[in-house]
C-alpha cells in the first residue's frame, strides 16, 4: 500500500462559522481572519495505492463553479487536483475509486466536470462511493444545509451509473486495509476512512475534525447541523485516539497534514503534527 497527499487548493469560510459559539478573540488566534473576518482553510485529499486499486478520497471543490461562487468561497493557491495527482504520476483515468466523505461542494465538487456543456464524471474509470442514508439527504436537503448540497456536484454521478453505496455500519470495509465509521452531528452519514498501514491505524477526519484547532470539544462548526450530536462523537473518538495512538489526517487544516494525540488535564491535545510522507519515512 502507498499513500499520497493530494492537495487540491485553499478556500475562504467565516472565522465565526468555523469555530461556533468559540469568540473571534480565542479563535482569531487559531486562524488569522481577513478584513472579511474569512479564514483560509485547505482541501486536502488523500489518494491510497492497494493492489491494483487506486482509491481518491475527497476531492475538493473543482473548478466549474461560476464567479459569483467563487467571489463568496475564493479558490486560491497553486495545487489543483491534476496537478497534485500528475505530482505522484498519476492522472484522473488512473483513479478506480472515489470515496465522497459526504456531499458537501467543498468535498466533491471535483467529481464532475463540464464537457461540451454538460456536466460528467472527471473520473471515467472509477466507482463513486457514498451511502444510501447520506446520499438521500443529500439530494433531499433541508433548507439550513442547501447551499452545500450542489445539484451538479451531486445527480451527474448517479446518472452516469458509476455510483455504489456502503452499507452505514461502522467497520464496514472496502478493501482488506480500508474500513470506514460513521458520524451524524456534521451532516446525516458521513463516512471516516480508517486505514491500516503498515500496522499503524490513519483515520480521515473529514469534518468530525477539520483542524487542530477544533481540539477543544466545545470547538464545533456552525455549519454542524447537530452540533450537539458531534459533540459527543468528536468527544468519544478523540478519547479513542488517544488511547489507541491514531494519526489523524487533517482536510482543512492549512498548515498540519496530519497529527497525533495525547491526554492532558483539558482533555485530548495535540502530541505531534508532521506530513504525511514524513510519518511514512518514520515507520520505513
């Protein structure tokens, strides 16, 4: 198994947003705000080599959105998508494997591209993975959570019958090292990859955890649609991953890839941070 980071850019959200009921004076200090009170957060995706599988996780937000989008969001940085994979010497008909954490634009906005005006799967060779429960919300949104869930990012993969489901039971594998939990508070259904490598266990964070600086349990996004709920998920598997030694890959995290944990007198704190490749030098 290889494991690759796959930096697909830097977006804009509101400081505020990101930390909740956390004031600016704390957070501010986490995350530098713009004159906009907007902080820059990465999508940092991650792309695993198993056999003869190539499975992409995430996908960033792409790049067909139009300039109003774009003026609210601010796509900005020198990594795409192409570039990251071409970096590892691979190319989108290479990927066999997408897995969408969850639907939200910023995940998998680069599933679809548009080709002579219609919207198609970037990914000709692969299976789009979601799951049914998640996948239902998704296209059924409430009014709250709407604007994440983008109709083009979302009805072309289902059209183009390269989707599949997970069944939503924690531990439910996809190959003999890539297993996934489930988390309900961010958004009904998101999945966590969890991956064996080399013995050590790598979990996804997604939005469970979108930075270290969401350390601190009360540290929930207002985009959560059950904050309480992921409350006590993010309590439960923190505490986990400080017992069992996890690294935690980071999606948005602007400066760390990835992190480990370790227990303090207010709870689970960062241990370590490092890249991604320099964990993988550490265990050669």
């Amino acid at each position: 198994m290889n494991l690759y980071t796959i930096n697909t850019g830097y977006f804009k959200l509101d400081g505020g947003a990101m930390f909740g009921v956390v004031p600016k004076s704390i957070w501010n200090k986490i995350n530098l705000a713009d004159e906009n009170n907007l902080c820059s957060w990465a999508m940092r995706c991650l792309l695993v080599k198993e056999e003869d599988r190539l499975i992409l996780i995430d996908n960033g937000m792409g790049d067909k959105q139009d300039a109003k989008f774009f003026g609210h969001y601010y796509l900005h940085g020198n990594d795409t998508l192409n570039t990251s994979l071409a970096k590892h010497g691979f190319t989108k008909d290479d990927v066999t494997d997408v897995v969408l954490t969850h639907l939200h634009f910023d995940h998998c906005g680069g599933s679809i591209v548009i080709e002579d005006g219609k919207y198609v799967t970037a990914f000709k060779n692969a299976t789009y993975w979601s799951n049914r429960q998640h996948w239902q919300w998704a296209v059924q949104p409430n009014e709250r959570e709407k604007a994440s869930f983008l109709k083009e990012n979302i009805l072309p993969i289902e059209e183009s019958g390269q989707l599949k489901f997970i069944d939503v039971v924690d531990g439910v594998q996809l190959t003999a090292h890539i297993s996934f939990r489930f988390a309900y508070g961010h958004t009904d259904g998101m999945m966590l990859p969890q991956i064996i490598y080399k013995g050590q266990t790598i979990v996804f964070m997604a939005d469970l955890l979108p930075s270290v600086g969401h350390l601190p349990f009360p540290f929930v996004m207002a985009y959560d649609m059950f904050p309480l709920k992921t409350l006590v998920e993010k309590k439960a598997f923190l505490n986990e991953a400080v017992a069992k030694e996890y690294v935690l890959y980071l999606e948005h995290d602007p400066q760390h890839e990835c992190c480990t944990l370790q227990m303090t007198e207010k709870g689970p704190r960062v241990k370590q941070t490092f890249s991604l490749d320099e964990w993988i030098k550490s265990l050669d």
